[in-house]
C-alpha cells in the first residue's frame, strides 16, 4: 500500500515527457495521417515546459507564479502541470490534458501533501469527466477517451479487488494500450481526423497513443519505491 | 465620455491571421473605438491557442457591456471554453463564445458593435455574416416563377413589382416591407428576376435589402401559407408607393410615409 505524494507526481510527469519525447516522431507520423501533424511536437513542447516549471518550483522559495512553490500539495503540483500544457501545448490537447490535470487537481483539493491511492484514482476519474466535458467525445470516436476511459475503469476495479496502486496502474496500461489499438478501424467523429471520415479508418489515434503513455509512465513511476 | 460598446476578441490558431483579419474589419468601424483583441497562436510564428491568452483578450476586450468572441476552428473552440472557466462569474456571464464564421463574422460584429447595438445583437448578426455571399453564389431555384396574380402550382401565390423609384429597395424601404410582410402568418419570399438571384426571405432585413433590387428592376413576390394573399396583397400595394420612396418623391422629396403606413402597426 502506498500513497501517492508530490516526489510521486514529479516521478510521472518526468517519466510521461521522457516517453514522449522518445516516441515524438510516431505520435507526429500517426498525426500527420489523420490530422494536423503536430501532436508530437506540441506534446513535446508542454511535457517539456512542465518538467521545467516542475524544476524551478523547489528551488523558490514562495510560490513561482502559479506555480508550486516549496511545500505545495498534489492538487497545486497538478494544477500546475494543466496550466502549463493549456499555455503550451498549443492544439486541442492543450485544453484537453490541461482540463484532465486540473480536474485532477480539484478533486484532490489544495493541501495535502501526499493522498491514498483510492483518492488517486479518484482524481483519475474527475481527470476523465473533465475531458469529456471538455471534448465532448464518446466512446468509439476514435480519441484519447479511447484509451483513458478503459484505463480509469480499470485501475477503479483493480484497487476495488484488494490490488495495490503499483499493480492497478499495471492493469490499467494494457487496457489503455488495449484501447488505443481498438481506435485503428475507428471511424473518427472528434477533431481533425473527423473533416477525413472514412479515410480516418486504419490509422491509430494519435490522442489515444498519448493517453496510452500517460498511463504506462504512472504505472512506471507512481510506486514508492520507483527510482 | 464614450459610450462602451460591446467587445470582440478572435480566437484563432494564427496570430498573422488573426491581426490581419482584425485590420480588415477596422476599416469597415471608421474610426470608431471599438475593442477587438487577439488571442491567437503561442507566439508570431508558432500555431496553436492557448485559453489563458483568450482569458487575458476577454478582459481586455470588456467594457462593461458584454464580449462577443469568434473563433477559427478546432483547438480555438476548445480554449475558448477552457477560458470561460479561468473567469470570474460577472465577466464569464457577459461573454458569448459565437460560432459564427471568423473572417466574415468579425467584419459584421465589428459594424453592429460600432453602431451600438448590444452583446445578442452582435452575435445575431455575426451569425447572419454569410447569407450575403451564398445568396450571390447560389444557384436561383430550378422551376420558373409564377405568372403575376397566379398561383404557382405549389399552393403559393406570386406576384411582381417593378423597383420604380429611385435608389431601390434600399435599407429604408425595405425595412417597411419587412415590417409588413411580419404582420401575416404567411411564409412570403422575393427575387429579383431580372438579376436571376434565389429567393430571399422578405422577414429578414438583411437578406432583403442584399438583395439590393435597384431602380428598373423586376421583383417577384411568392406567399405561402394561411394568410399568403393578404400578405401578397399588402407587398404589391406598398410597392406601388415604392415602400414610402414614391410617394416621398411624389410631394416634392420630402419624406412621409403613406397614411397606409401610419394606420398599419404601432
């Protein structure tokens, strides 16, 4: 059993840019077949920025902006990380991921320093219902939700059977890449790759790839004893 | 001390393309102070939007009476949104996202917003920004109008005036017979026939006076529904005074409308 504090949520989103910036030019590549081809790189440039607000914070001491500062919660360190992605990301996922972070960041509330992973996987959940009501997307339409949802549900199922949050998040990654593979005979009906209809047919989601990441970075970094 | 007049901020993915658009529609303001800000790109080269930008423009753009924001598409929409919620409620509350198309949107809420009118009624005419260009483009419906005084085969009734009067059926007579026309539980449509133009609604003022039927030409009324030959009545006996314009010239150029008029509606 463990919790999930700030080191752990600096572990994720250092892990999530890492993965990102390792597979920037598949996301870009799957992008450039249904979309706008700029998704690695604007999931590039704002894990990027992140990592770096997420570095100055500690050494400051008062709060850096809107930023953490020393002795900031989860809910602050993760409302950072969505505004920081709304400010940089540039494309539909700057609102979208910034909405899943901020929701995150509500759910958990402003204080505590670190939460039990049944909180976590609340937060998880807010996460999502704030993408939705972001993007309005639903499942099928070939998007991040695609990957996400199966993801959540999971990883709520997981912890609900006994399972520790190491091993939840382990499950919760097959589903989300389990997810992401199902959105390639996808008809998409949200965003760019919805003006190609029928033509969207037979490429892997780009936001479903990320979501897919973000998830497996989690699994990766949020045990305690993760290095 | 000026009056505030409603702002507008332009939401788009490309700062070029956003400043570009907004100097086109000033020109249409005349000098007029109206506030249009730009929320646009991440920076003057790079593409995207950013909902704390837009949140800033809003603020900017604000004067008390309202923000109308236009917005590209996709990823604009979306940090529109977003930006609403990095609102305070009594701001948030005067601010309309309106999903009317950017370039033409702009230059027509640039006008109503320099004229007075307020938040709805910028929005309501961005929305109506396109009609201008597809009545132009469009094709003119398939089947022939009917004869005068004829009915049309369709359960309509149809009629024609001749545009005898100087300047057409320019904004002031054509708002009469707008005026007129929305008396009658009748669904009522005019063409200029000797343009060759589609139909156009005769309740709408916009489209009614785009249609800009000029001196010499020739307009078809059809009527529809439970009161079209009361409403067809009324449209070719206020043609006959040119909508207020003949009978104005008739005394010499001053303008009074017809006694007809007066009697008709408060």
């Amino acid at each position: 059993m463990g919790d999930v504090d700030v080191d752990g949520l600096v572990r994720w989103m250092t892990r999530f840019a890492e993965l990102v910036a390792v597979h920037r030019e598949e996301l870009t590549t799957l992008d450039a077949a249904i979309g706008d081809a700029d998704h690695g790189t604007n999931m590039d440039r704002g894990m990027s920025a992140v990592v770096a607000a997420l570095d100055e914070a500690p050494a400051s001491g008062a709060d850096a902006g809107d930023g953490a500062g020393v002795g900031a919660g989860v809910g602050a360190v993760l409302k950072q990380v969505g505004m920081t992605l709304v400010r940089t990301v540039g494309g539909a996922s700057g609102p979208l991921y910034g909405t899943f972070f901020l929701r995150m960041a509500t759910s958990l509330g402003d204080g505590a320093a670190s939460v039990p992973d049944e909180a976590f996987a609340k937060a998880l959940r807010a996460g999502l219902a704030g993408v939705v009501a972001r993007g309005k997307a639903e499942a099928g339409d070939k998007t991040m939700f695609d990957a996400l949802a199966p993801a959540v549900d999971t990883v709520e199922a997981e912890l609900a059977r006994g399972s520790d949050l190491a091993a939840a998040l382990a499950v919760g990654t097959v589903a989300a890449e389990a997810g992401r593979d199902a959105t390639t005979p996808m008809h998409a009906r949200k965003g760019r790759a919805s003006y190609l209809g029928e033509r969207s047919v037979g490429h892997q989601d780009p936001g479903a790839t990320s979501a897919a990441l973000l998830i497996a970075a989690a699994a990766a970094a949020l045990p305690a004893d993760s290095s | 001390m000026t009056r505030d007049d409603v702002g507008i901020v332009v939401v788009s993915h490309s700062r070029a393309l956003a400043r570009a658009a907004i100097a086109h529609a000033e020109q249409m303001l005349h000098g007029r102070p109206v506030r249009i800000e730009e929320a646009a790109g991440l920076d003057d080269g790079t593409l995207g939007t950013d909902a704390v930008r837009v949140a800033d423009a809003i603020v900017r753009a604000d004067g008390g009476r309202g923000v109308v924001v236009l917005m590209d598409l996709g990823s604009a929409v979306l940090s529109a949104e977003l930006a609403l919620d990095l609102l305070d409620r009594p701001l948030r509350e005067r601010v309309i996202l309106c999903p009317a198309p950017l370039v033409e949107g702009l230059c027509v809420a640039a006008v109503a917003a320099g004229t007075g009118a307020d938040r709805d009624g910028v929005a309501t005419e961005a929305l109506r920004a396109l009609g201008a260009k597809q009545d132009h483009l469009s094709v003119p419906a398939g089947a022939p109008g009917p004869d005068a005084d004829g009915d049309g085969g369709h359960g309509e009734l149809g009629g024609r005036f001749e545009v005898t009067w100087p300047h057409g059926l320019h904004a002031r007579p054509a708002a009469v017979l707008v005026q007129a026309v929305r008396e009658f539980d009748a669904d009522v449509q005019l063409r200029d026939v000797t343009v060759g133009g589609a139909p156009v609604p005769a309740g709408s003022l916009t489209r009614v006076a785009a249609m800009a039927a000029v001196e010499g030409h020739t307009v078809e009324v059809t009527a529809a529904g439970p009161q079209a030959r009361e409403a067809l009545a009324r449209v070719l006996e206020l043609a006959a005074t040119g909508f207020g314009d003949l009978t104005a010239t008739a005394v010499g150029g001053r303008h009074r409308p017809p006694p007809a008029l007066v009697a008709g509606r408060g």
